[in-house]
C-alpha cells in the first residue's frame, strides 16, 4: 500500500540525508521526497511517498522518530489530506499543432509558462492521476523534457494541539540554539 508520511524536523544540513539513509539502509524504495520549509524558518517539513505493508509503515515511522532532528512524524495516509504535485513540461508545439496543445493545456487548468518556435512549456499542478493523465495526452505530441516535483501533502481542518505546537516551538528552538 501507498503511504503519505510527513515529518516536521529541525532546519539544518545534514537532516534530509539522514532521513533518506535511513530508508536506504532498510531497503525501502522511497516514491517521492520532498522537503521545504514551514512558516517557522527553523522546521521543515518533509513529505514521504513509500509503499509498505502496516509493519513496514510502523517500522519506518519509530526509525524517523528516533532521528535526534524528528520534531513530529505523522502517517497522513488514513487522515483528509490534500496532496498536490507539481510537474514542468517542456512540448513540442508545431505550428500545426499549437492550438491542439493549448486546448489540452487549459483542459488540465495548465498554464503555458513559455514559448518558444517549435515548443511550448506547460506548468501543471495536482493530483498524481492528473498529471499523468496529461502527461499520456502530451505524448501524442513529443515530450522534450520533463520534471516533477513529487507529493506535497497537508492534512485537511485540524489544528496541531496546543502541546504538540508547543513541542514543535521547544524543539525548533533548541535546533536553532545549536547552530550558533
């Protein structure tokens, strides 16, 4: 099964190459791996896209929450999220062809974010099957190049618990105290 795992940890070098050896040294295939920062400067957040049976998953999750920089790991797979990605396609776009491209463009809610004599750069954002879907359209006309961003996900209406928020501000403050 396909699972959607976020971590917040604290915002230093060395962190995201520690999370990734940790799935490497297991074995586990990581499908998505995407890390940025939060609205605290000193948390990130780190978004995991893995396949794993329940054991697998727990496994994973008490290895994260043993990194000395895991601030809160959480499984949003049973949870309401919202998970989007983001994908760059760079398309052939023959004279003959533009207003073809363009329509498939505008039905996905694309935008074309470049143009050139014989191409077209198309930026879509969304779910997975979405970006796919589109993706096996543009075929049809020549796909130069192409890049993803891979999942980011937030969970939907909760609030984080005052004491997790308090947690997350006590660790993010020492992470931010150890690099002076």
């Amino acid at each position: 099964m396909r699972h959607t795992i976020s971590v917040l940890v604290n915002n230093h070098s060395g962190v995201l190459s520690r999370v990734s050896n940790l799935f490497s040294a297991r074995g586990y295939n990581i499908d998505s791996l995407v890390v940025g920062i939060t609205d605290d400067p000193k948390v990130s957040r780190i978004t995991i896209v893995v396949r794993g049976d329940e054991r697998v998953i727990d496994q994973v999750e008490k290895q994260l929450n043993k990194l000395i920089d895991t601030i809160k790991v959480v499984d949003l797979t049973h949870d309401d999220f919202i998970a989007r990605d983001l994908a760059l396609i760079k398309v052939k776009a023959e004279p003959h062809t533009r207003s073809q491209v363009m329509e498939i463009v505008q039905c996905f809610d694309g935008k074309i974010v470049d143009v050139a004599l014989k191409s077209f750069i198309i930026e879509v954002t969304g779910k997975e099957s979405k970006i796919n879907a589109m993706v096996e359209l543009l075929k049809n006309y020549g796909i130069l190049e192409m890049v993803r961003t891979g999942e980011v996900a937030i969970s939907r209406g909760k609030k984080v618990h005052e004491e997790t928020e308090k947690q997350v501000k006590v660790k993010a403050g020492k992470a931010g105290q150890s690099n002076l």
